[in-house]
C-alpha cells in the first residue's frame, strides 16, 4: 500500500494502482473516457483524465501514471480544467450531436461529461468536422454509428474480454478510424446476438443493438 495526497486528502491506496483507479475508488472523479478497470495498457486516447503531479512540470493523464508513496495530486485545477474541456470540446467537434434521435440520450457519457465541465454540447463557435462515412449495418445484430464513436476502444477490450479475442477492430487513421466488423463469420455474428458486451460497454450511442424489425 501507498499513502498520496489527493487535493489535500490522504488515500492509502494499492501500490499498482493508476492515480485515476486510486482517484475513483475513492470517490474523487475524474472525467474519463476511455479507462477500463481490467484493461492492462490504457490506451489514453480521450484526453480528458488530467490531474497535476507535483514535482510535474505540465498536467498528466492519470489514467497512465502510476501511485507513488507521498505523491501529491491536484485533480480540479484552472489548467487541467482547461485541458479537459478543450478534449471535450475536441470530441464534440467530430461528434453528430442529435440526442433526440440517440438510444443513448440520457445515459450518456458525453452528456455527463458536459454537465461536469459545465459546457454544452454545442458548443459556441465550434467547428464540426463529421466523417464523410456512412452508418455501418452489415452485421446481423449490432449498428455502429462512426460519428457518434469516441474510439475508446472499450467495446474490443469487451469482445476479447469475452471470447479470447476481439470480433471487432478499428481501422483507417486519425481522423479516419472507426469500427469495423469485418470478418466475423455468421457463426461469430450469432454468438453476439447472446453476448452484447460491446454495445453494453459503449459510452455513447455508437454501437447499438438492432431490435427485432431491425435485423
Ligand atoms: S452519443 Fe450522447 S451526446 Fe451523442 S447524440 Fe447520443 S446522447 Fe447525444
Ligand atoms: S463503438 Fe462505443 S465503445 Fe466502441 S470505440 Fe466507439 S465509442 Fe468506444
Ligand atoms: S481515461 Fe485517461 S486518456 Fe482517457
């Protein structure tokens, strides 16, 4: 066990822990998108996770820093709140924000989010740049929608959870990723209709299940 300080709060925590882990397990939140419990390397790609460190010289993402004895952390700082807002502010401007249409509209992580940050969804002056690509339906069960896709990658970290490896993968880059089911058999799609773990692991609306009339 290790004891650090966590806005002037001492936690003794397991000494494996990630300051984000040790954060949340004691109630002190931290906005967070793409952090799963079980998932041995984060892959910290939502950038919203800051805290500051002292003995740091900038913010860093808590999900990928280790606890040490006496650490000392800061999680609701004027800089990490700018960065974790200007990383929402990033994902809003590649997200299709159409709540009403969405299954996820009031159990949604992004919506949370904003509350948190108190900014809104639309935010003033942002630019959006949706991907010109289109609604992926070519699986039995499941649709994926890629503007809706905050690419944690929870949803392949659930489906290898689940069956040893991963029926769902990203492709493109950058700006281009998003999910592709490409290559699950008919056999595999069927095992997914019992399974359901990616779409139930999803922060968004962006994998959702089909209904009945849908498939
Ligand atoms: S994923 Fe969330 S923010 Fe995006 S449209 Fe759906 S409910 Fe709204
Ligand atoms: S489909 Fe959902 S769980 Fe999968 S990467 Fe996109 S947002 Fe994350
Ligand atoms: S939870 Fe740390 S970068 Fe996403």
């Amino acid at each position: 066990m290790v004891t650090i300080e966590v806005n002037g709060r001492q936690l003794t925590v397991k000494q494996n822990l990630s300051v984000l882990q040790a954060c949340l397990e004691n109630d002190i939140y931290i906005p967070n998108l793409c952090f799963m419990e079980d998932m041995p390397h984060p892959p910290a790609s939502c950038r919203l996770c800051f805290v500051e460190v002292a003995g740091m010289q900038r913010p860093v993402t808590s999900c990928t820093v280790k606890v040490a004895p006496a650490m000392v952390v800061k999680t609701d700082t004027p800089a990490v709140r700018r960065l974790q807002r200007s990383g929402l502010r990033f994902l809003l401007s590649v997200h299709h924000v159409d709540c009403q249409n969405c299954p996820a509209n009031k159990n949604c992580e992004l919506q949370r989010l904003a509350r948190f940050l108190k900014i809104g969804l639309k935010p003033k002056h942002l630019e959006n740049h949706l991907q010109d690509i289109a609604i992926v339906e070519n699986h039995a069960y499941l649709t994926y929608y890629p503007n809706r896709c905050v690419l944690c990658a929870k949803c392949i970290h659930a489906c290898r959870m689940s069956h040893g490896h991963s029926l769902i993968s990203f492709v493109g880059r950058g700006f281009n990723t998003s999910l592709s089911f490409a290559g699950i058999c008919d056999f595999e799609q069927t095992a997914c209709n019992t399974c359901r773990s990616c779409a139930d692991i999803c922060p968004v609306g962006a994998l959702v299940l089909k209904t009945a009339c849908e498939r």
